[in-house]
C-alpha cells in the first residue's frame, strides 16, 4: 500500500447508533473516534445521521470582552482561542461583533482604536 492510501473504516448501523447515544450521554469526539477506530470528521458524518447536530462554539459576552482585549493587547487569533477555550472562527466572530479589525498576519502590533 502507498503511504497516501488509506483504510477507511466501516461502521455498522449498531456501532454508529452506539456512538451517537454515547455522545449524547457526553464523550467527547475525539475519545469515541479513538474507540470505534475513525477519523473525528468521520464522527461527525455518523452523529448527523442520527440526528445530532454539531454544537456551536458561541462565546458568552465575558469571554468574548475578554478575547477582544487579549486580541488588542497583541496575542494572535490563535493564541486568543487557546487562552479562553475556544477557536478562532468564534474570536474572529466576537472581534467583528466589537468592530475590532483584523491585523494583517504575523503582525503582532498593539491595537489603538483612539489613534
């Protein structure tokens, strides 16, 4: 086999069931592909068939405040997202709710919106 190929692995209708009653009892994606052998992408596909739809990563207003200051004081998106928790679609969100314009990548400089 070429090392581009993959294996992809199949999932009966009992195992898939399985997983989606697991994941709404409350594993967590990333244990249960681990478990049944799958990609976590591959997870999400089974959790829509039946019926479980991805949660969103919404950030309450103190988190978000906080994501926009840490943003301002020069951590990039990405460290933004792993000091609160979140990821940088959602601190991308909370900046444009606040009006705070993006910097342009690897710039690390400090925002100013009164200058």
């Amino acid at each position: 086999m070429l090392e581009s190929e993959s294996v992809a692995t199949l999932l009966t209708v009992e195992q898939s069931a399985a997983l989606a009653d697991e994941y709404r009892a409350g594993a967590k994606v990333t244990m249960l592909a681990v478990k049944y052998g799958v990609h976590r992408q591959t997870m999400h596909v089974h959790l829509k068939r039946h019926g479980v739809a991805r949660p969103l990563n919404i950030l309450d207003e103190a988190k978000a405040d906080r994501a926009a200051r840490l943003y301002a004081d020069g951590m990039t998106l990405a460290e933004v997202a792993a000091e609160v928790g979140s990821n940088t679609r959602s601190i991308t969100l909370a900046l444009e709710a606040r009006s705070i314009p993006r910097r342009p990548r690897g710039l690390r400089a400090k925002y100013r919106p009164d200058e």
